[in-house]
C-alpha cells in the first residue's frame, strides 16, 4: 500500500505505512443523513471515545447548517451543532482528535453561527459545495480561516462535473486559503481508473499550493474501500470513513476496514469495533443504511441514490427488476 | 476500463471495451459450498436460463468429484455432475453458453468420471489445485485435454504461496496443455497492487504460451468486484463471477456488478436480476453467504474463512469482538 513513486519496489510498500495520512471519520455527518441527525448523545459519546481510542485524527459530529433554512422542528441537534451541544459530549476536548463540522454552500448562516476558533472545540470546518456554488464555497472558507480554523472543500457530485469547469474549479481552489480539497463521491459511481485520473488531477494544483487532497468515497458499487486506496495509492493524505459504513444510502468507507488496511500502528481496530458492535448495527434496522442492488444500479448510472432510497423505503423494497425497470424508463 | 496500454489515453477506454473478454458464472458450483451441492432442480435451471439470456460465455454446475470421497449421503448431485443429472437440466444444451465442471485435485476419480468430451454435454474441465498439487493437477488436465475438453487450472490460496513456488508452478503451468491459468483469492485477501503484481507475473508466462488468464476473487474484505476490474485492467480474459455473489463464506464477484461494469453489449443485466430476486435472494436466510466483519478480519490476516464460517454459525454470531480476540489470540 501507499506506493506513490512506482520506481520504487512494490513490496517495500505493502507493509510500510506513510505517517502523513490522516483519518477523519464522519459517522455522524453522514450517517445523520439517515435520521435527520437525531442521535441520542450516548451514541454521539460513544462514537466520540471510540475515536479517541482508536488514534483516528479528526472527527466530524455534525453540520452547522441553517436554523433558517432546516427547521429545529424537523432536525436533531448535529443538523446546527451548537457550541453547547458538543461541549455537552466532549466537554474541552482534552484529547489529540480534532472535531470537525460541515457547513453546506448556501444552506450554512456561518458568518454568525461559526463562533471564533479560540471561542470553540472545533478545529476544522469543511464547505460541502457543488461545482456552481464554488464562490460561495469560497467565501466560507476565508470566513471560516479567518477565524482560525483549518478548512477543506468538499466538491460533491465530483462524478458529474466536467473536466472544463473542474480545472477552473480547482484553479480558483489552488488559490484560495483552503487546507485540503476533497474529491466526494456522492453517488458512489467512481471506478479505479477515474479515481486515478482525478487524484492526478487534483494533485497537480493541490502540490503546487502546499494543499492535501482528500478522498470522500460512497459505496453505491461497493467500491468505496477500494476507491480510499486507489487513492492513498494515488496520494491522498486525507481519508474519509465511518463506522459499518453508517452513511447516506449505501453508506460510506467502512472505518474498521480503513483501519485494518492501514499500517500506521497509532490506530487501533478493537474500539472501533466495539462501538460498530454496541451502537452502530443496533441502528441499521431503522436507518436501513448499506449497499444493495438499487444503490448498485444508481451508481451505474451515475445518479443520485435519492431514487433508490425511495424504492428501498416504499414496499416495492426487494423488488430489484422493478427498480431496474424503473430508472431505465426515467433514462 | 480495459486498458492495458497505458500509453494510450485513459478516457478512450473507459466507454469501450475488450471483446475477448469471456465471463464465467460458478453461482451453483461454489455456492455448492454451502449447502453440499444440493440445489433443486428449478433452482439450477433458473440459473441456468439466466446465464443464457444475458450471454455469459460458461457456466459451472458443480464439481466433478470422487463418491468414495464424498459420501452421497452427504452431499446433492453436483458434487458430482453424473451426465444424467445435467442432462436432466440442459438436454443438449442447444446454446451458446458452454458449460464448465470442477475437478479438486486429489479429490476426483477423473479418469473414469469424466466422459470424453464427444459423449458429455460438457464443454470445459477446471481443475482445482494447491501449490504442492501442481503435478496432479497437470496430469488431470492432460487427462480433460486428450478427452478433448477446454481446460483452466485453478492455484489456489493465492495469498499464501510464495514467489519461489509460484513462478516454478507457472513455468509448469506454461509448459502444459492447459487454456488458462488462474488467480483464485480463496481468502479475500488480495489488494489491488497485489492483484496487479499477480496478474503481471501470470501474464509473463501466459503469453509467451499463447494462454489466457482467469481472476476468481472472493469478497472477504468486500473487495472481489473491485480485484476483479484490476484483473481486467492488468489483462485477465476469463473472469469468475456469481449471482448475487452467492459462494462460499463472504461470497464472490457478484455477477450483477460485473456485467454492470463491463461494456459488452452481447451481456444482459435483467435476465440475472430476475434470477436473484426470485432464486437466489430467497437461499440468502438459509445459505448465510455474504460479507461481514469476521469475514474481512480473516481476509485481513490472510486466514482461510473457515473460522469466520464456524463463528457465523455459533450462537456468537455478531459478537465481532469476540471474533477479533479470538484470531488475534490464535495468531
């Protein structure tokens, strides 16, 4: 693994490690896109020691997103994530994981709600932006490292945006005081060889600024594992995954696996387990997460899960040629 | 997809692809492994139909192994495949679709089981060897060659074999009259560079002898389909896959996502939907394939499945901390 100089003697590289890769687990992020982030906070706290425990590097515990434009009546807690809310679970955060949040292009009142990052436990903020809202993205980002935070743009839908308006994107990206720049996944529809030409791609602006790529995969084809090391192999140094996969649809990298395929000796597979085990499974009936052929066939296409979700929640659930059927038809 | 030149530009291969490349569905024969080979009838036509209709190139149906050493008071007819009992499914198989048995090595009473090729509705012998096999397995398959069959040697425990043995058994190999030679990850254990570093090698002594190459992955670290694109990628022609990734333990290619993949308008996706959702899915509560995490902790550790499949079936099933402490104290 982490081979980026194919000079280099494969072998030498299948059991080192490079100490440079960083783990952010999003469990929470994501995974509160199956429940309109209501956790209880045991889960929150528990997903919150288990990172600790487990030497992951940064945890990400919810949005910061509008009260204005996602009503409180209709949201959990980690929809806004507000100062006290995660003081509540991590009190200073007296540990080596930084705690990270997302706030959404357009959706996000982070001018106010982003408090100053000497006033916080928050160490990161993340922009999530589509390829049309990159200024606004932008904007946010200095917002948010003026204020003292280290910051990353996580450009969505990266399977849909084209090479033209990318280049320009990551031009402007290149330029501007963001810290990591992500390529996201969103409808899991990336194979190897287009996670290679895009690591390639995003490297050679991210290099030239002194910036990291990161890599956000979904499991729509059950491949975002091994698209996380196509692009380790590739040169991201910042890498995706949540516990079981808890995330949108098919979910995400599974962490336990991430782990277990890293050689870093500072991260440990057991608590992670043990949290997967104790509070993470327990949830899978009700927020029915993971891959299964729809999401496959979204991810073929390279659309939004969003009709598969659908399918999987109406009573048709099961009914796989229907769903074929039915997304030919929408072609 | 199916590039091996790298000079040539990638995105050229990405929407075309490779017509010698032949699929292999072995749904019946490896899923075999977990119920004994004892399928019903409808079920094995169903499969059978199936792989007709979506244009798979073969299909195996079982293995051809010994009676003395399988009792068949403990084991369905495909452990077996008596031409009667195929011909019972298949008459004269009037298709295109050839068909395919596997002979274990030491473990078949070949010579008088197997029909010559004139006589059976069989088109191809796989035989299925350990390293320290090698010479068995070659008489066998100059056995099935002079019978006038197709034949594929099958190394597996891929993962466990070192250099020294492999390329001496590949020199063999090249040296015999076997069609192709395989890479079989018994235990999921493979990543993607060690995939391609396999495939390079296998390719060096294949064709230099005029063989093909074959991948059959298996999904313990749920990276079968993602092994078997970078077995494409590195030039393998004959790939191993199964309805609904049914197979011993964690379970295959799935059949559905390499047809998905690949860009031959010859394969049909619909026909294998059908046959899952109404023959393969409803084995799932009974038959126990699929990935989970004991599974991807023994893949990780290189470990044959064998005590993730006992564990699975305890009354610890899904206590994978249990599991981790178990193999880790084992190691």
């Amino acid at each position: 693994m982490t081979k980026t100089n194919p000079e280099e003697s494969p072998t030498s590289k299948w059991i080192s490690y490079r100490p440079e890769i960083k783990i952010l687990d999003c469990t929470l992020r994501d995974g509160g896109l199956m429940n309109a982030h209501r956790f209880d906070d045991e889960v929150v706290r528990a997903v919150y020691s288990a990172c600790v425990d487990a030497g992951i590097d940064y945890m990400e515990i919810g949005y910061i997103n509008s009260r204005r434009i996602f009503s409180p009546a209709d949201h959990g807690s980690w929809k806004y994530c507000q100062e006290d809310d995660i003081r509540r679970i991590v009190g200073e955060n007296d540990t080596p994981l930084k705690l990270s949040v997302m706030a959404d292009a357009e959706k996000s009142d982070y001018r106010s709600d982003i408090l100053p990052c000497d006033q916080s436990v928050l160490d990161m903020v993340r922009v999530a932006t589509y390829i049309h809202q990159i200024p606004s993205a932008l904007d946010m980002v200095k917002d948010a490292n003026d204020k003292g935070y280290e910051t990353t743009v996580n450009l969505m839908a990266i399977s849909t945006v084209n090479d033209r308006e990318l280049d320009e994107a990551l031009e402007m990206l290149s330029k501007s005081e963001v810290g990591t720049i992500y390529i996201v996944d969103s409808f899991g529809s990336l194979y190897s060889e287009q996670t290679h030409f895009l690591l390639e791609k995003y490297l050679r602006y991210a290099q030239s600024s002194g910036k990291r790529v990161g890599m956000h995969a979904h499991n729509n084809q059950q491949l975002a594992f091994a698209n996380t090391i196509e692009a380790i192999i590739k040169g991201a140094d910042v890498l995706d995954a949540t516990m079981a996969g808890l995330g949108r649809g098919a979910g995400n990298c599974p962490l336990e696996r991430l782990v277990g395929f890293l050689h870093n000796p500072k991260f440990h597979l057991r608590p992670i387990l043990q949290c997967v085990q104790q509070y993470i499974e327990p949830l899978r009936e009700e927020l029915m997460w993971g891959f299964d052929t729809p999401y496959m066939l979204t991810g073929l296409l390279n659309q939004h899960p969003r009709a598969a979700m659908e399918f999987n929640a109406s009573n048709d659930r099961g009914d796989i040629v229907k769903f074929l059927d039915l997304i030919s038809e929408e072609e």
